[in-house]
C-alpha cells in the first residue's frame, strides 16, 4: 500500500485489523502470558470458532452486562458475532417467553458438553427457591439444569461469584452464590460489576488452549486476582509517605492522597483494577482513581460486608523496590503469577510492614496543605501483620 491512496473500505479493514491484533495483544498482557500466545490467540479467534454461550440472569442488577456493554476491546456486538455464539441472554435477547426457552434448550442439545454457561447474580435458595422462578423453573433448577452438560461454569459478578448484594442481611430470600447450588467446577469472576476484561479474557483463554486460567483457592482466575488492589494503585507512594486524606473534600483529598484512612479496602482486596480500568475512559477510570475509596467488591467478606468507614487490614505489602511493571512487555517470560511469587519473600514483607507502621503514625496532614479548612480525622496506626 506504500504510496497508494487507500479507499475508505481499505483503511477501515487496515483499521479494524489493527484493532483486532491491539486487542489479542491486550488479553494476552492480561493474562501475563509470553509473546507465543498473542499469535496463538490472534490465530484461534481468527480462525472464527465461536463457543456457545448460554447466559443466565438471577438476583441481579444487570450492571455485569452493563459493563460488558461498555467495553470497546471489542466492542459488544464483535464479541457476540464473532468470538462467541450468545445463544440465551434475557437481557440482549430479542426473542423472550417460550421463543427464548426454545431456543436455550435447543443449543444446549446442540452443543452438550462443549458450550459455556455464564451465570449473573444470585440464587435465591430460601423457602425452595420460590423467590425467583423463570419459565416456571426456579433458579435453583435452571441453573442445575443448564450446568450439568456445560464446558465450563462461569459465576459472573460478586452475586453469582458468593452471593454478593442480595445476599447482605437480612438476606430473606436466602441469596447464595453458584457454588452453594451447583456442585461441580466454577470459575468466580467477581466485582461489583466485575471487569470486563477478565471475563473476555478467561473466554478467550478457554477458546485458544481448550482450557479455563489458573485459579487460585477461591477459584479467581489468578491472571486477575492474584496481586492486592493497593499493591499497583497510584496512590501508594503517598500511602508509603504517610500522605492520607483526612476526610472527603479535604486538601488531601484534593490532592489525590491515599484513601486509606476514608476506609479503603485495597489492602485486602485482590483485583486488577489499578492495571485494567473500567469503561474504556481513560487513566484514573477506576473507584479510586475517581477519589472513592475501594469497598472491597471482589472478596468475600468485605464488600458490602465490612463497614466503608472500617480500616483495612494490612496484608502481605511488598516493598516498592519489589514492584512489577504494571504492563509486562511480551516475550519476557515474567507472568503475573511469577512476579508475585517474586514480591512475596518474608524479608521484605517484615520491613514493608515496619515501614508501614511508622508512616501511619506520622500521617502528614491535610490540613497542613494550602487552601484546606477541614479538620485532620487521622486514626492511629493500626496493628500490622509481620
Ligand atoms: Fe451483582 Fe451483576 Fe453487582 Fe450488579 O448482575 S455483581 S449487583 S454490578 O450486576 O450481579
Ligand atoms: Fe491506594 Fe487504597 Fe492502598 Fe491508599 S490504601 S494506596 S488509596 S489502595
Ligand atoms: Fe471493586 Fe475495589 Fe475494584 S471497589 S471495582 S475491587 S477498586
């Protein structure tokens, strides 16, 4: 093409491919997987094998297909008509009632064994599961129903991954998470809604290796949940300056100073947000990029659970001398996994951890910064594990 005048079809074609090869490189960085795999993935997903996917809706606010909507890499309608066959979703579908529930038993004959199931919310499991009933089958019974002949078991947002909103108390309708009910594999991908991307990429995992990602002990793909939100978060070097918002508004907070004393729960919360963002808007898309501290949504027992105002508990920190490129370059060999593995040496937990205790107590103030007149409402350091 050098020299020639490229008609509008060519440049779009040129465009659209161009995008495509961004977008393989992209889940092949997130999977922290070597430059091998970008041409593996560029190749299965071109070669058009569409996996069927048939998409189940329980207690939910939809807000997991709403971030699936947003997402631009690739956009919606690309992943549907071109990576997978979206054979049964309440939301998207245009079809509904007996027309829909035609259709998902007849993809699921079709492609017994091989089709994945996504499942989105929580199982009202109280009084025989009489709280939620589609089609005249209780939640309880589709999702059994569906998963006993799927490929695999994907338990989609923090509702389906353990129960998540719903399941709050007084929980009466005795909301529970997809592996209380179905007893065979789950994959839990949770986040209230849950990223996009590591749903994509776990699919497209799945698709080019005929087999899911890594999970670690609460079945979290470990591509995306293996390292602490606070471990790549922009405002760590405040944290590890002692440089805290005091409360919302203030001259700290302005500022973009560490949340931790607002009640962020990144240092106990493991997900990729930091690194991945939401909604294809940019750098700082994230809650607290946005100036909101993380509730922990992703892990079991804090979000929606521990209080927003409750200080985090400090986990195993590593040291800033010790800290990853967010983006691994390709070809390097060095996967998330690894480079975790690496951080996580005891000598340089200890000394993180007594660093962390002496910055906490000296809290720069935000008073201190100009044009503040709030009040500094620092706590004192708590404990923190050795
Ligand atoms: Fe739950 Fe998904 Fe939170 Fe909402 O449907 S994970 S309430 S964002 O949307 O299930
Ligand atoms: Fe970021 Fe929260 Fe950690 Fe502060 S406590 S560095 S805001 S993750
Ligand atoms: Fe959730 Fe915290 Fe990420 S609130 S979206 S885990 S930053």
């Amino acid at each position: 093409m050098n020299g020639e005048i490229l008609t509008g079809v060519e440049r779009n074609s040129a465009q659209s491919r161009r995008a495509f090869l961004k977008f393989c490189a992209g889940v092949a960085a997130t999977l922290g997987l070597p430059a091998e795999a970008e041409a593996a993935i560029v190749q299965t997903l071109g070669a058009g094998h569409r996996p069927a996917v048939i998409w189940l809706h329980f207690a939910d606010c939809t807000g997991c297909t709403e971030s699936m909507l947003v997402s631009e890499h690739p956009a919606l309608d690309k992943l549907i008509l071109e990576l997978v066959s979206l054979d049964y979703h309440e939301t998207l579908f245009a079809g509904s009632g007996y027309q829909a529930e035609v259709m998902r038993k007849a993809s699921m004959a079709a492609n017994k064994g091989k089709y994945l199931l996504v499942v989105e919310g929580a199982i009202p499991a109280g009084d025989g599961g009489i709280y939620c009933k589609i089609g005249g089958q209780t939640a309880i019974e589709l999702l059994n129903e569906c998963a006993k002949d799927a490929a695999a078991v994907i338990a989609l947002g923090s509702c389906a991954s353990w129960g998540g909103v719903p399941s709050t108390q007084p929980n009466p309708t005795g909301c529970v998470g997809v592996n209380e009910i179905w007893k065979g594999p789950v994959v839990n991908i949770p986040g209230c809604p849950p990223n996009p991307y590591n749903f994509l990429s776990t699919v497209i995992h799945y698709i080019t290796y005929g087999r899911l990602p890594d999970l670690d002990h609460q079945v979290r793909p470990k591509f995306a949940y293996s390292r602490l939100i606070h471990e790549n978060c922009e405002r760590r070097p405040h944290f590890d300056n002692g440089r805290f918002a005091g409360q919302f508004g203030d001259a700290g907070h302005r500022s973009g100073w560490c949340l931790y004393k607002l009640g962020c729960k990144g240092p106990e919360t493991y997900a990729n947000c930091p690194s991945v963002l939401f909604g294809d808007a940019g750098g700082g898309c994230w809650p607290v990029g946005t100036g909101h501290p993380c509730i922990g949504c992703t892990e079991k027992g804090i979000g929606f659970e521990k209080p927003i105002h409750a200080l985090a508990e400090l986990k195993f920190v590593t040291s800033p001398a010790f800290y990853p490129r967010i983006v691994e370059e390709q070809g390097k060999g060095v996967g998330v996994a690894s480079v975790a593995v690496l951080a996580g040496g005891v000598g340089v937990a200890v000394g993180a951890s007594i660093a962390m205790a002496k910055n906490l107590g000296n809290g720069h103030k935000s008073e201190n910064l100009p044009n503040d007149n709030s009040e500094d409402e620092s706590e004192d350091p708590p404990d923190c594990e050795e």
